[in-house]
C-alpha cells in the first residue's frame, strides 16, 4: 500500500484585507523529483524512472471564503442609495425654489458645506446583501475649494470610505465643507458629480449630479454728507426772466452722496442706479430748490443728464466763484434767530408735505468699488420772500434710493434709501423794538405809587373818607317829620273860625 504522507501548514492572513468578497485561493502542486544521472556505459533500468499519470490534474485548488452575509449562491447584491443636501455656514439647509437648492451668496459668505447621506437598505428588488469595498467619490468644480471632512481624503478628487463592507440596513453621513471664494457675478449653478462603488454586485449605480443655483446679492451701502444742512435766504425777489447766472437764484446748497460696493464690479452685467426725489418747486408751482448740476465721479468724473431737462431747465450760467457766506455743514442747526416771527417753522416734503419732487436717476456705470453723486443747487430766493417772511425756518426734506439695474436673474441687491434736509433761515435785518433801561422802569414805578399816595393823601384830608354818624342822621329825619306835620298859623286861624 502506498505512503500517504500528511503536513500541516499554518498559514497567517495579513492586515487590511479589502477584497472579502472573492474566496482565497489556495494552490497545491506536485511532480516527481528527478534526480540527476550518473554517465553509465551501459542502458539503465527504467524502474528507477518513474513517470506520473498524465491523465491526472497535479494541481488542487482550494477556496476559503470570508463569512459575509450575501444570499445562497454565495454572491453579495447590495441595495446603496445616496440622497444629498446642501447646508449654510450656520448648518441650516439652503433654502429651495422649484425643487433646486439655492445659495444667496455675498462676499462675507465663505463655505458651504455638502451632506450626502448613504444607505443600503433591502427593498422587494434587492435583498440589500453587505457592499463590500463601498465607496463614494466626489468630483467639484473649478468655484469651490476643498476645505475640510471627517471621513475623506482628499488628492485631486475626495474619496470617502464607507466601510468594508457596509452591511445590510447601515446608514452613513458624510459631509464636506467648501470654501466658495470662486463665485463671482457670472456663476448661475454649480455641480458636484456623486459616484458611488462597490466590489459587491449592484448594476444601478450610475453618477448622480448635486448642483445648486447662486443668488450673488451685493453688498453695497449708501449714504448722504450732509443729512441735515443750513443756509439763508434774503436780498430782493427777482422774476425769472431777470436771471442769468446761478448766483442770481440764490444761496448754494450741495448734498453729496457716496456708494460703496463691497463684491465684485457689475461691469457689463448691469449697474447700480441712484434716484433722487428732489423737492424742487412747492405747492403753488413756484420754485423751492433749483437744481443746477449733478457730477458723478466713479473714477472718471461726468455730468448726469437726465431726461426732461430736470437739471439748469433755464439754462442758467454756472459760476464758480464763492458767495460772501459759506453754507453751514452742521448735524445740529444752530439756534433760531431770537426775533419770532408769525410761524416759528414751516416743513416742506414730498409727497402731500407741500412740495413737488421731481424724480431724477444717474447711472453709476462702470463703478468699481466706490462712486460719489453731487448734486449742487441753488435756494430760489424770490419764493422765499414772498411767501416765507414771515416764517422763522423752513425745513425742505428729500430723499435718495439705490436700486440695482440688470437683466441676469441671479444678482440681486437690497434697495437702499437716505433721506436730507436743508434749514433754510431768513438774513432780512429787522429793526428790534427798543428796550428802555432798567433805571428808567424802576424809577417811573416808583414815581407812579408816590404820586398816587399823594392824590390818597388829599382825598382825605379833604374828607373824601369820612362817613355820617349814623344816630345824628336820624335825628334830622325826626325833626323833618316833626316840621312836616305841625299845621301852619294860616291853618289854625282858618280852623278856629
């Protein structure tokens, strides 16, 4: 009987195994060894030669499968399923319109950061078996910058490892923040491509595309220097015919407005407009503030001429030399003048406030960073004197807005308003009343009650004062009455005879 010889071999599995789907194959191999013959001069016997049997396998394989729970035919068919979402930087999920998400960006937004959830979950098509060597891999585009994640590795492309294998009814998150430095006016939508793997059986697994849309708002800022300004009025009315030159009008007045963008230029994706509503004519059409210039400085400075010669209508000669008063730039309007008049202030506004505003717009094309708007006028004196002598200040209001002017849906900005005013005072000199020293008051007082103790004085020395006594007063009644009824000397001697 033949020798069946019997080893052991202990064989060790090394760390990190990642293919636990596929058996290991174990190869065993035999053959004769053949020694090495000697040189003979004569033939050799062949019993010393044995051959194997061709007709037998020398090789025997032998698989050892890992223990995973795949189904009975030993073959693993996973169910993965991934749903994403995209957070804010205060983890709250962006907002969604018609089912897209969308990103209401501005330069102080700096990451956004992308949820994916997995799943491997059975449904009646699939028993959802463990995915073996499961991952996910995340492509993004040129805008957003890898900045941080927990569970994947970044070299060119993220690559997160959910697990080997991710078993049946496990669910993973994992999120990947970005930094979004790259949006600028022109990005509509950005796209991330999701692919998810497994060496596990699943032929539904096709690359899904997570995008969302950008809403670019700017950030921009308007504001007015000064808010509140003082001037005057005065000198003679004069008809309008008899102008020529601005300083005919009256007293200058300037407001200044400054815009700031803190994004990127519009260029020619649109431009931000400045609208003026300009109190320029009060309630009974006579003029209030003529405007006579607007200069727009963006970094090349222009006149803005808006439609309907708004601004000069009289075509008036603009000169630079500076009036004998400069107008006062002052937050608190000094004190009223300490002669009252009729009516202590008189406001005049738009809108039912008893003055007409007129509506006037510039284009801030192509502004940078910063743009100033200077709208120089004039106080219409005439008016003044007319119909405001009598009046101690007249407050005149107007307001300013900054509106956003494109045709690309996805800039949007906040409409900003400003509002200015302008006290104007009267300069007419009126002669005060004169006042009487104070000696003289004191001194006519004390005169009057010294003359009024003297006139007393008489009035009762002269008995002015005195009063009857009562007692003699009736004793003169008593002999009245006696008198009146004695009979006379005529009576008597007519009764005795």
């Amino acid at each position: 009987m033949p020798e069946t010889p019997c080893q052991n071999l202990q064989l060790l599995l090394v760390d990190n195994i990642r293919d636990k789907l596929h058996p290991i194959r174990i190869s065993l191999k035999y053959a004769i060894l053949e020694r090495d013959l000697k040189p003979r001069t004569n033939v050799a016997s062949l019993d010393n030669f044995p051959v194997l049997n061709q007709d037998q396998s020398t090789e025997q394989i032998v698989e050892v499968d890992f223990k995973k729970e795949c189904g009975a035919d030993n073959v693993c068919r996973s169910n993965l399923h991934m749903e994403y979402e995209y957070l804010g930087e205060n983890n709250e999920t962006l907002p969604r319109v018609n089912g897209s998400q969308i990103l209401h960006y501005e330069p102080s937004v700096n990451k956004v950061t992308l949820r994916v959830v997995i799943t491997n979950a059975p449904s009646p098509t699939s028993p959802a078996d463990d995915a073996h060597e499961a991952m996910l891999n995340i492509s993004f585009p040129d805008e957003l910058i890898f900045s941080s994640s927990r569970s994947c590795n970044f070299d060119g492309t993220i690559l997160c490892n959910l697990g080997n294998p991710f078993r049946r009814s496990q669910k993973a998150e994992v999120n990947v923040t970005f930094e979004v430095k790259g949006i600028t006016l022109r990005t509509r939508e950005l796209t991330t491509r999701l692919q998810l793997s497994t060496s596990s059986k699943q032929e539904n697994l096709e690359e899904q595309n997570a995008d969302f849309l950008v809403d670019y708002t700017l950030e921009t800022l308007l504001s007015v220097n000064p808010v509140h300004r003082q001037t005057y009025f005065g000198g003679k009315v004069m008809g309008e015919s008899a102008m020529k030159t601005a300083e005919d009008v009256g007293s200058p007045l300037n407001f200044t407005f400054k815009v700031i963008n803190r994004g990127d230029p519009l260029n020619n994706l649109g431009s931000l407009v400045l609208a003026v509503d300009w109190p320029y004519e009060v309630a009974n059409g006579k003029w209030l503030l003529y405007p006579t210039e607007v200069v727009v400085d963006t970094g090349n400075v222009t006149r803005c001429h808006p439609p309907g010669h708004i601004i000069n209508p009289l075509n008036l000669t603009l000169e630079n030399r500076r009036r004998r008063r400069e107008i006062v730039e002052s937050i608190d309007v000094p004190t009223l003048p300490a002669i009252k008049r009729e009516k202590p202030n008189t406001v005049l506004k738009c809108r039912g406030g008893g003055a007409n505003c007129v509506r006037f717009k510039c284009p801030l094309d192509n502004m940078q960073k910063s743009a100033s708007i200077t709208v120089k006028a004039r106080v219409w004196n005439s008016t003044f004197l007319e119909d405001y002598r009598q009046v101690d200040r007249v407050w005149v209001e107007g307001t300013a807005e900054l509106y956003l002017k494109t045709d690309v849906p996805s800039i949007n900005m906040q409409t900003h308003h400003v509002m200015f005013s302008v006290a104007i005072d009267s300069e007419l000199e009126e002669t005060p009343p004169a006042e009487l020293p104070l000696w003289l008051i004191v001194v006519s007082v004390g005169s009057g009650i010294l003359l009024l103790g003297i006139i007393i004085l008489c009035l009762w020395k002269c008995g002015f004062f005195r009063r009857a006594n009562t007692r003699a007063k009736y004793e003169v009644r008593g002999q009245k009455a006696e008198i009146k009824v004695q009979p006379s000397e005529t009576e008597r001697l007519t009764q005795d005879s």
